[in-house]
C-alpha cells in the first residue's frame, strides 16, 4: 500500500513518519509544498492514502484539487480547525488537529482499513456479477465450425483453430495447420458464439486464441504485437484501449 505524507514542516513528516510506523504503515514519499506537490501528482501514480497538512509553505493545499484530480483517500492534518468542512468535501477520511494525537490518528487509520474493506467487498460481489453476465452458467459456445470449401462442408474444431480475422469486408479462420478458410459470418457473431475464455478479440480485425499465442512483444504507443503458432500473414496489434484487458485476460 502507498502512503504519501504532504507537509511543509520536516520535524512533523518525520514524526508522523515514525508514528505511522508504529501502525505499520510506511510513507513512501513526502513533499512539502502546493507548487512540489502538484507537479508530483502530475508525475507519479497517486498513493492509497494521503496525509495532507492544510497549510503548506506556499498557500492552501486545497489549491492542489484545482490542477489535478485526485482519487486517493485523504486524512487531513492542521494545527487550525477552520477548514473541517471543506476538507470533509474532497474524500477525506478524518481530520486531525496537530499535535496529532497517537490514539486519534489510530482511530483514523483503522477508518481507512474498514473503508477499503468495504471497498473490496463490493468489488468482489461486482466481479462475481460480472462474470455471471459474461459466463452464464447455461451458455454454450461453439466447438466447432462447418465451413464450405467448394462443394463441400468442413469441419473445423474451435481447439485447432489460431485465430479469426476480417479482410476485405470478409470474415477468415486460420488453423494451427496453417490453413485458411472464408466464414459466411461477421467477425461480431463469430466473437458471440466463442468462449472469452478462450477467445479475445485483439483489435477491429482479429480474435485470437490463447493457446495459439507464440509470442508478445511490446510495440509502439503502449500497443502490444502478437507472434501465432503458424499464422504470418499480417501483424497483430493489440490495441492500446484493450492491451489492459488482454493482459488480464491471459493472467486468468
């Protein structure tokens, strides 16, 4: 868990610090200003939890929402009690008064672990709904494709097959035989009919099977390029917007 401690006075960040410590809990970094602050956030991926002194040696730390959003929880720390109710505002956990007290910054801690208990809980309880949408219990997905090569019908298994792709306006399947077939479907009802554990669509253009995958580089803008078990005949990109799903859907 990431900890980040803003105050502009370094004997209270070290002290805090070893407070926090005591709770188990490390600050991975502090800062100590508006302007330091803003352009860390800007920078870096934000913490879980922040501890964030109101006043700070260049203005209102309030003035940090202004430029970046900020999504990690916060305990507020002040010697003054004037600002509690817009600190309230901007998902605070708790607001202690400095000195910060041992006992009472226990106390906001402990809030923070229920908060992101509860938190967890409802993420689990998504996820299982989510999966109850995306793999009913009583779907059936195909095991195997009838294709039509000249006068006759070929039966293709879903196990041999390395990947489906669109060309020309046209939908094809490529087997781990290295051979390709024209569908008399779209590559949308293709990807409806497989199982997504199984099967991924990439891109616009090709579904590919896990099992098929030879090999994944990194490839420009935060793309990813798939190397097949047989298939060459063009490149295949994982796009940017769904290179964070295929890497968990290949961690499953």
């Amino acid at each position: 868990m990431k900890v980040l401690i803003i105050e502009d006075e370094k004997p209270a960040a070290r002290r805090l610090s070893r407070m926090l410590e005591e709770l188990e809990l490390k600050a991975n970094t502090m800062l100590h200003s508006v302007e330091e602050s803003i352009n860390w956030f800007q920078n870096n991926e934000h913490p879980d939890l922040i501890f964030l002194d109101i006043q700070l040696s260049d203005g209102l730390s309030f003035e940090i929402f202004e430029h970046v959003t900020i999504s990690s929880a916060i305990i507020f720390t002040t010697a003054y009690d004037e600002y509690a109710l817009k600190a309230f505002k901007l998902n605070s956990i708790d607001y202690l008064l400095k000195p910060i007290d041992e006992d009472e910054l226990k106390i906001a801690v402990e809030k923070f672990h229920q908060q992101q208990a509860k938190q967890n809980e409802v993420q689990l309880n998504f996820n299982d709904i989510k999966k109850l949408l995306v793999h009913p219990l009583d779907r059936k997905y195909k095991k195997r494709f009838s294709i039509k090569v000249g006068q006759h019908l070929k039966i293709v298994a879903t196990d041999e097959i390395e990947c489906f792709y669109s060309e020309n306006k046209a939908t094809y399947v490529h087997t781990k035989s290295n051979r390709k077939y024209l569908l008399d479907i779209p590559l949308e009802q293709v990807q409806n009919e497989l199982d997504p554990e199984s099967f991924f669509r990439v891109n616009r253009t090709f579904i590919v099977q896990l099992n098929a995958i030879k090999d994944i580089i990194s490839y420009t803008n935060s793309r990813l390029q798939l190397h097949l078990l047989s298939f060459q005949d063009s490149e295949i990109i994982v796009s940017r917007e769904r290179v964070k799903d295929f890497k968990e859907w290949i961690s499953e």
